[in-house]
C-alpha cells in the first residue's frame, strides 16, 4: 500500500478510524488538537458516521467517551497534558468502572513548554490510575497503537491510556496503513452494576483492578511495543521510552550500538526484561521524554541502584530531549556549536494585526489606570499574550476559567474592583461555574468576555459559546443591564473605557462583552453562514 | 542519499508550503521522510522552523543535530540566522533578504544582509520583490524554494511535480504562477553559486 505522509497526531486518527472507532471527542489543545480535526475532514471517518464534534471541555469530552463505551462502542478521547487535569476525576475512576467497548485516553504532553503552563507527564496519571499505558516510538507505531490500543482495552475490561509528546504528534513521516476493522454493534455491559461506582461495587472493582495489575504486566513483557536488544558492551544497558529510542538510534548511525537496549512503549514496565538489565549491566542509562518517571521508579527511594538520567544531571532535569542532550548522555564528544549571532532579536508570538483583543486591552489599560495596576486576572487563549509588550494587561493566567473565580478570590480579600478576562470559548470550557460562585455572593467583579467567535489560539476550532454568552450570564444570574456588549475598535475607545469604568465602579458582577469576529476567521464559509443565521457580526 | 533541511520563517509565512512541496518530491522517488514542524502559539507571528530530513534509510530522530544541517531555507533574513548553530560547515544558507517586522527591536537591515553574507556558502535573494514581478507576490516562498533547489539532491522535475501535485486543487493558473516562482528563484540563485 502507499505510505500516506501524517503528523503523529494524524496517524493517530487514522489508526483509530482503521481500528473501528466509532466516535472521538475532545476540546482543542496543542499538541492534540489534530487528532480529531483530522477525523473531522476524513472521507473514510464521515462515510462511517464516526462521531467527531469537539466537546465543550476535557471533562465533557472524557465522560461522553466513557459513555460511547458503555453503549459497547470503541471511543477515543483527545487532550492535551493539562486537559487531563480537568479530565482526571472521569480518567481515575473510569479506571475504576472499566470500560465496556475499548477506550483510548490520548493525552498530548507538552515538554519545554511550547505552549503550555506546565510540562507534567501523563505517564504519572496512567500509573496513578493503575491502567495500561502506551508511548509510540515514531508515528508509525502511533497508528500501530491507537488502531490496536482499542483490542487492548477491550481485553482487559479498562482504558487504555496513549501518551505523546509534542515533537512526536507535530513531525510528520510516511505511514503505512493497515486493513479497516469494523466497529462494534451497540452492546451493554455484562455486569448491569459494573458502571454504578457504590463503595460496595466500588470496593469489589477496584479489588479487580488491583489483582489485574500482574496480567497488564505480563502484558507488557509480551508486547511488541516493547522489545531487549542485546549487546556486547555490558558496562552500560540503556531504557529508551517512547521517542528517546530515535535520539539513541541517532547517535548510531550505522545501528552498531554496543550496549544493550530496552525499548519501551507499553507500560507498567516489563518486569523481568528489566531485571534481566539491571542483572547483566554495570549501570542503566534511562531515556525518557518529559519527567524521570520511570528512573524514579528504577533508582528507589534509598537510590540504591546505579541508574543514570535526568535526576543525576547526565541529562537535564527539565525540557525535551534531542539528538545533542542524548549524545552527551552517551558520552560523545561534540563539536562547539556555533552560537546564534547577537544581531538576532527574540521574536515572540504576538496577537494579529487589527484583533479585537487589542483594542480591548488598550480600553481596559485605560480604565484600570483610575482603579490602580494590579486587578487584572486572565485566562488561557490568544489574549493571554496581552501580558507580553505594549500592552502589560495582566496578571494572572493559570488555567482554563481560573480569570472569573481568581478574580473573586481577590474581591473577597478586598482587591476591589477586580477584573476577568477570558475569551469566549474558555467561558463555556470553565469560566460558567466560576461566574456561578461570583454571582452566588454579589461579588464585586467585572468580567470581560473577549468574544470572537472562535477557539483561536489552537486554529480556530467552534466554539461553543457561539450566540450563547448573553443568554448563559442571564441564566446563572447575571443582572441583564450589567451585561453589555461592545464593539471593539480604535472609534468606539472613549465609549469602551466610559463602560469599563461605570461597571467597575459597580458594586457586583457586570460582564462586559467585546465583540468582534477573529481575523483569522474571515474565509471560513461555515463561520459565516452561522454569524448571519445568529444575526452577529 | 540524506539530506538535512532546515526551514526558517515567521509564522503565517509559508515555509510550511515548502515543506509540503520537497516532502511530497521525495515520497514520490520513495525516499524516506521526517518532518517535524511547530504548530500552536509561536504560529501567531513567532519565530518558526521546520526540521525536514530526507534518506533513502530509515530516519532515526524527528530533529536536526546541531551542526548538522545541509540547508537552511529561508523566508526571513534575521530568522535565517536564527538557525546557525544547526547548519554544518560545509551546509548552505538560501535566505529571502526581505525583513518580516513585527517587533520594535528589529536589526539594522544592512548588518543583517552583511552578518548572512559572512556565511561561507550564502545565497541572498529579494523573493518579495521577485514574486511581485511575476505578479504572485504570495508565491515567494516557492521563489525560495527554487533558489534552493540545486542543494537539495532532489531532481528539479520533481519538486515541479511535487508543485503540481500541491496546488492542482487550487487551478492550473495557480499551478503555473507557482512552476515560475520555481523557476524564477532557481535562476537567481545559480547566478550567485
């Protein structure tokens, strides 16, 4: 068959399709995001009716999964890192329910940070949910495992969670493709109690996760994902997860690597290929993308064993690997790099020209000079870039919806007035509830909802508050004459910052809402076609 | 064969085009690929690159060594140097002279020419001016692509193909414009080697 060209993103999607997935969900988020746009665009995916909507949160997105599973279907669902966090009370304890048709969790990790909070490694998570976890080498072996990651799931009655980073998901490599394998028919789970996590079932199952850990590991030490290469040199064996392994290969051109090498891409670690390492090396180097989990594990509390990686300072402690860092691993000398000239200037990301964000910030800069620096909180998206030159419009930006009840926090300890900034897509992921608590006590905020139509930052993704924001903030209890929206522009300045300083200066929540559509949104056909039926512009 | 491509730009510039133009030329000679890119926040208006490695071996790592780099395209002339510490010392810069400024600090444009200029094997071309010359002021990233074509072990005919291939949906006239982009920057640059 021709080898198809896919980002590891992308060929996890296809594997998926070819694995008889009959629905992903997820909400947007680098380095995941194409996974399920890709679905959304396949011919095969939509011939097969396969179910690819984004899902307004991680959470939402984890649990309609769980619910695709119930129903005996195999599901897929999307997130980068730190969606795991808002996902993880469904993740835990789907572990927990086991599922009914196979469920892949893909989770995208982000080491060094490219664009992300944090670099957490998700592979804490699998192990703290005690199921099995995947971590392809390339992309051709993430097809490979996100089509038979669903049979893994399946066999053992649990998620499967697939780990990858973002040098993986964004490289792109000619795939292979394998046969289509159909989905399954609607079924429900043998045990009518199985998903009804009582304590007393709770008990009983998670009692049967437990006695299973023995047989994912015997699992894993028969796996083809992971596999021992002898070698002659015995002073040195080395563990290469996931990625690592290319950086290794790298090194050795011409595939004459004297030590021995064990390969991992299933988790929990194959006990007995590890013992027969540390049984027959001097010392273990460990390579692994993101955080010294399993070196952790290797090394011991006592540290007792001779392992080499990022906690001993033979590798980093913290961002991703690359060809160099492993090579001076390995002891290579390397040539001095030459340096970047001077003359070269950093060049950050910065918001479009003629954003609405912009004009937002400079009104919002103004108003909040009368009330003094220091009260704006923010929240993940486009507009978080408001924090960088000229503008220097915020002070916070933690996670998704963390701007609304941040805010509050502060009201309540007396930074009165404080102020919110979150985009509109954010809003309906986790702002709603937040505006719930501010409004529950007449907290006095004010909250600006930068509405363009769009989930911008990832690529411009629905949004799901779409024609919604007015209607959801009168809901939750919003005084309708505290809710106004504007248009964002240089003309309508004096006007915006008239407005931001009367509902500041307002004792309890207003929303302001500054409206206008994302620049890079304006060919979007579809787009367009809703803005008109919702009569928005 | 292997070679080493690295592609420099500015987010919104196109270097994925390129990209996607050199990676399909050598799917269809069966040549082996990696090509890893940046998505997400630096693409709006950032520094951007792309690792593009091709072999008729398998490929072992997604990313570049430093100093190992065979080329280094690209459409901005302060983010060609940007790069340096990857290309190998017999490798060669192709850059755009045309600055992309989006910041305040930006270089003197004439140290910048003369700092691409003290690079042992340089290529320097107006691909902004080239491109609007053919009247296809968006295609100078082929222009670059074809000022780069003779270093990339890759037969001219088929990185025109790969072009074809790319934009056949987009109209023949689009197919066109782009073939004398190539073309175009394959001239320029062969006056300069």
């Amino acid at each position: 068959m021709q080898k198809i060209l896919l980002l590891g993103a992308e060929a996890i999607a296809q594997g998926a399709i070819d694995g008889g997935m009959s629905g992903v969900y997820a909400y947007p988020g680098t380095p995941s995001t194409e996974i399920t746009e890709y679905v959304q665009r396949d011919k095969l995916a939509n011939e097969l009716s396969i179910h690819s909507e984004w899902s307004s949160n991680e959470k939402t997105a984890m649990e309609a999964a769980l619910g695709m599973s119930y129903a005996g279907k195999r599901a897929m669902v999307c997130m980068k890192h730190v969606g795991l966090n808002v996902a993880a009370d469904a993740f835990v304890n789907s572990a927990i329910t086991g599922v009914n048709g196979g469920l892949i969790v893909t989770v995208a990790d982000d080491p060094s940070m490219h664009s992300s909070q944090n670099e957490q490694d998700s592979r804490f998570y699998g192990k703290f949910a005690m199921i099995p976890i995947l971590e392809p080498s390339n992309q051709q072996e993430a097809y490979e495992m996100a089509r038979k990651g669903f049979e893994l799931s399946e066999k053992f009655k649990v998620p499967v969670l697939l780990r990858i980073t973002t040098r993986l998901s964004h490289s792109r490599m000619g795939i292979t493709r394998l046969d289509v394998i159909k989905q399954n028919e609607n079924s429900l789970p043998g045990d009518p109690r199985q998903f009804v996590l009582l304590p007393s079932i709770a008990r009983n199952r998670y009692k049967g996760l437990l006695n299973n850990q023995i047989n994912f590991e015997i699992d894993s030490e028969n796996s083809g994902f992971n596999n021992y290469t002898e070698g002659t040199n015995k002073k040195l064996g080395i563990i290469a997860c996931g990625l690592a392994l290319n950086y290794l290969n790298e090194n050795y051109p011409n595939s004459d690597i004297p030590y021995p090498v064990l390969k991992i891409g299933q988790y929990p670690l194959p006990r007995k290929l590890v013992e027969k390492m540390f049984g027959e090396c001097e010392e273990v180097l460990v390579l692994e993308e993101g955080a010294p989990v399993v070196e952790e594990m290797l090394k011991g509390y006592l540290q007792r064993e001779k392992v080499k990686g990022r906690l001993d300072g033979t590798l980093p402690r913290d961002g991703e690997l690359n060809p160099n860092l492993v090579a001076s691993a390995l002891g290579f000398e390397q040539d001095e790099a030459e340096k970047i000239p001077e003359i070269v200037s950093p060049r950050p990301p910065a918001m479009c020209v003629g954003c609405g964000h912009i004009d937002a910030y400079v009104a919002l800069n103004e108003a909040v000079g009368t009330f003094g620096k220091g009260r704006v909180f923010a929240d993940i998206g486009c507009y978080t870039l408001g924090a960088l030159e000229p503008y220097n419009a915020i002070n916070s930006c933690v996670d998704m919806g963390a701007s609304i009840t941040m805010a509050k926090g502060a009201a309540d300890a007396g930074l009165i007035p404080a102020v919110a900034v979150i985009g509109d897509s954010t809003f309906t992921h986790s702002g709603m509830t937040g505006l719930l608590d501010a409004v529950a006590e007449n907290s006095p905020i004010t909250v600006l909802i930068s509405d363009n139509f769009t989930t911008g930052m990832t690529g411009q993704q629905d949004s799901k508050a779409l024609g919604k924001i007015e209607d959801i903030c009168k809901g939750i209890g919003v005084a309708p004459d505290h809710i106004i929206v504007m248009n964002p522009t240089r003309k309508n300045h004096d006007d915006m910052v008239r407005v931001l300083k009367e509902e500041m200066a307002y004792k309890g929540v207003s929303v302001v809402i500054p409206r206008r559509q994302c620049v890079q949104t304006v060919k979007n056909k579809t787009l367009a076609a809703k803005l008109k039926e919702l009569n928005l512009k | 064969m292997k070679i080493d491509i690295i592609l420099a730009g500015v987010g919104g510039q196109g270097i994925l085009t390129i990209a996607a133009t050199i990676g399909t030329a050598a799917l269809q000679n069966n040549l082996f690929l990696k090509q890893s890119e940046v998505h997400g926040m630096s693409q709006r208006g950032g520094d951007v690159q792309a690792n593009l490695r091709i072999s008729d071996k398998p490929i072992a790592s997604d990313l570049i060594a430093k100093g190992k780099a065979d080329v280094i395209i690209a459409v901005e002339p302060m983010e060609s140097l940007r790069y340096l510490p990857f290309l190998s010392k017999d490798g060669w810069l192709v850059t755009n002279s045309t600055p992309f400024v989006n910041i305040n600090n930006y270089p003197d444009k004439d140290k910048l020419i003369k700092k691409v200029k003290a690079v042992k094997n340089n290529i320097v071309i107006d691909a902004d001016t080239m491109a609007k010359e053919i009247k296809a002021a968006r295609s100078s990233n082929i222009v670059m692509l074809g000022a780069a074509s003779s270093f990339l072990d890759l037969k001219y005919e088929d990185l025109e193909a790969a072009i074809r291939t790319i934009f056949e949906r987009k109209g023949e006239k689009i197919v066109e414009t782009n073939l004398k982009a190539l073309k175009i920057g394959k001239e320029a640059a062969e006056k300069q080697i």
